[in-house]
C-alpha cells in the first residue's frame, strides 16, 4: 500500500488533534467542570470518580432532573482559596502515583477561567490540568528569513531530556503561558531562553491570530489549547542559539521541506498546526491547488 501524500497526513494531524470532537470521543461521558457557576472544563469520569471522594474540594451534583456535573466546594470563595485547595489536593494524588500526569510535575501554575479574557477563578499546577480539562495557553513563534528570493523557516529540535516530545521538531521559540504572565511577555522570554533571540528583534514579533484544537490524551486526559501565534522575519545573517537546553539545535528550512514535515512522527503534532498555518497565511498553500483547504483551515480553528 503506498504512503499517504502531504494532504492526508495534514488532515490526520487535524483529526488527531481534534479528537474530543469526533464520533466515539469520552465527550459525552465526561462531567462539565464548574466554578462560582461558570464551566471552565470537561472532567473525565475516571478522574471525576477519584475526586469526589474528596468533597472538601470537589463535589458532583446528583440532581435527578439536569445532567451531572463536577464543581469545586462553593466554601471556597476566593482565587486564594481555590488555588490553596486544587493544589494541596493535587499534592497529595501525586504522591499517591493516582494519575499519570502527575510525574510530569513542573511546579508551574495555569490561570483557570471561563474566556482568556476572564479574571482567573483559580490556579493549578500545569501538569494537572488535562484531568480537568481547562483551556491552556501558549505563545508561538515562526522565525523566517528570506534568501535569493525564497522564504526559509528556522525550526528547533527539542532537547531529548523533555518531559513531553523529546527529540521532536518544534517552532523556533515556543512556551505556555503561566500564571500572571502576559503572551506578548510569554514570548519574549521564550524566544531569550531557547533561541537567545535579543529583545530588539523579539519587539517586532508580528501578532497574527490563534489556532485551537482539543485533543485527548493516551491517559484519558482531556487537552484543550489555544496557541497565540506570531511571526518574526529575521535578517539573513542571523543563527539562533541553544539557550537554555530546551533545544539542541535548529535548522534553515525551506517552506517545501516543512510542508513535507507536517503531519510525520518527527514534528511536535500542535507545532505542526503553528506551522501549517504560516504556510497557509503566506499563500503557499493555495484553495485552487489544495482540494481540502477548507478542512484545513477549519481544524485548525476547532474550539469547544
């Protein structure tokens, strides 16, 4: 049987990416998750079993007449509050091994809150959220430069000690977004710390949109994710550096060769959509020569 081509590879990114939306998905089964009376996540019911059984925290509705749902203890009334609770809790399932995730432990917060636009509800470790399902954020980088006329892409390769995607292609500088931390400072310092790109560079970064997506995880985790993407056309002469060691080196591609990237094992799957959008906004992906722009373009823009 032949290889699928370039487009079929792209589509099944998309699908996998997009799997909580798909017929078949944990979508139905899973608890919406509320605080102070606005849903802020989708609660796996594996995890929702678990925690209910700590109701100082979280508690199920049981209302014969309205479908279930998971919320945190209305006691807790304040963001202190709530983030002093969700994350003493989640200490003490992480010594308990209770979930995967929680070896991943990074010892770094996520705002949890209904729009990015939301004052924060509450904290949480960053590790932990897939288990409520709450949006994360992040802020993307596409480096390009241009030589004899043509348009390169500078991509890094992650560093094989990476908790998540070791060894992976990736966009140029890439982070998610903690708490109290602003996109535009997200990405400033992500581009410092793995690219050593120098600030008076970084300031002319190009805000260009977002692309969502919500995915579920090998361990039943629920990823829904909103990347804030931006382009940055950098002099020909410049090389980014391994700053921090989250990177181990990166590479001047041409755009054909990151097109042929897209959608294999080598490429971090949601740096793969970061970079398929830059290809489709530089119209080097074109409506009347790909049959499937349409679907394309949608999924990268999939929110729940």
């Amino acid at each position: 049987m032949a290889a699928p081509g370039w487009s079929e590879r792209a589509r099944e990114l998309l699908r996998r990416m997009n799997s909580f939306h798909s017929a078949g998905s944990s979508k139905t089964l899973c608890l919406p998750f509320m605080v102070a009376g606005q849903q802020v996540g989708h609660v796996p019911k594996h995890v929702a079993d678990c925690l209910h059984q700590y109701p100082a925290v979280f508690s199920v509705s049981q209302a014969e007449e309205a479908p279930a749902y998971m919320e945190l203890n209305k006691k807790l009334t304040s963001y202190e509050q709530r983030t002093a609770a969700v994350q003493g809790l989640l200490k003490e399932l992480r010594a308990l091994q209770a979930f995967p995730c929680l070896k991943e432990w990074r010892d770094e917060l996520y705002s949890v809150r209904p729009r990015f636009c939301d004052t924060p509800l509450f904290s949480m470790e960053r590790a932990a959220t897939p288990l409520l399902g709450v949006k994360r954020y992040g802020a993307h980088l596409n480096g390009y430069t241009w030589k004899n006329g043509q348009m390169y892409m500078w991509l890094a390769r992650r560093a094989l000690n990476k908790p998540t995607y070791p060894g992976l292609l990736d966009n140029l500088a890439a982070g998610g977004i903690a708490s109290e931390k602003g996109v535009r400072e997200t990405l400033v310092k992500e581009c410092q710390e793995e690219a050593c790109i120098p600030v008076d560079l970084t300031v002319h970064a190009k805000a260009v949109g977002t692309i969502s997506y919500t995915y579920e995880g090998a361990n039943g985790g629920i990823y829904p994710e909103c990347q804030f993407v931006f382009d940055l056309e950098l002099p020909e002469d410049f090389v980014p550096q391994v700053g921090d060691g989250e990177v181990q080196e990166f590479y001047l591609w041409p755009l054909d060769k990151v097109k042929e990237t897209i959608g294999s094992s080598d490429f971090k799957p949601n740096c793969a959509m970061v970079a398929l959008d830059f290809l489709i906004r530089h119209n080097y992906i074109q409506p009347d020569e790909e049959p499937h722009y349409v679907e394309l373009v949608e999924g990268l823009h999939h929110t729940l």
